[in-house]
C-alpha cells in the first residue's frame, strides 16, 4: 500500500520560502506520477503542482514554485518562494499511476500560514 507523509510547512511571511517534502512508501516510486494539492478553508482543493517525467504548475504558482523528485530518496518536494497571503492553506501531496486518472493515494497534508 503506497503511503505518502508530507512535511515542512509552517509559518512563513509574505514574500518568503518554504519548502514541502512528501516521503513515498509502498510501492515504486517512478512508476507513479506526483502532485501537490492544497485546499484553503472555505474552499475547494486545487491541483498546485504535478511530475511524472515533467513537471505542471497551475498558473497561480507558476514561476514561484518548483516541483522535483529524487527517485534514490523516494522524495518529492515542492519549493515555494514570494510566498503570498493567499497560497496560505493545507497542502497535500497525491501519488496516482503514471497514465491513470484518479490520484487514488494522499498524504495526511501539511499547514501552510502566510503572514501578511
């Protein structure tokens, strides 16, 4: 059973860093695509970042943020610079089979607070 534990969220000021690591278990690791997602409260979880062989960034991170993976660590990590008030929300990392379309496996998330 794949298993994924996010961490490195916290709190941060605007216009600063942050990087999240999500650990993966359970099966193997490049055989899976994986994504980043976070959901503010009062609204709906939205695709952040995503990387198979390539990454895709949403169009609000874009430029901000890079997605990467080291498949010797069985680690993806999403760093998040010029950080703003509203990417302040629980992110999660996703894992699905590379060429599916449901990502069927989530980690527990982790709390990211941007300071004004």
């Amino acid at each position: 059973q794949v298993q994924l534990v996010e961490s490195g969220g916290g709190l941060v000021q605007a216009g600063g860093s942050l990087r999240l690591s999500c650990a993966f278990s359970g099966g193997t690791f490049s055989s899976y695509d994986l994504g980043w997602f976070r959901q503010a409260l009062g609204k709906e979880r939205e695709s952040v970042a995503r990387m198979w062989r390539n990454p895709y960034y949403a169009d609000s991170v874009k430029g901000r943020s890079t997605i990467s993976r080291d498949n010797a660590k069985n680690t993806v990590y999403l760093q998040m610079n010029s950080l703003k008030f509203d990417d302040t929300a629980v992110y999660y990392c996703a894992a699905r089979i590379a060429g599916s379309v449901v990502w069927r496996y989530w980690g527990q998330g982790t709390q990211v607070t941007v300071s004004p």
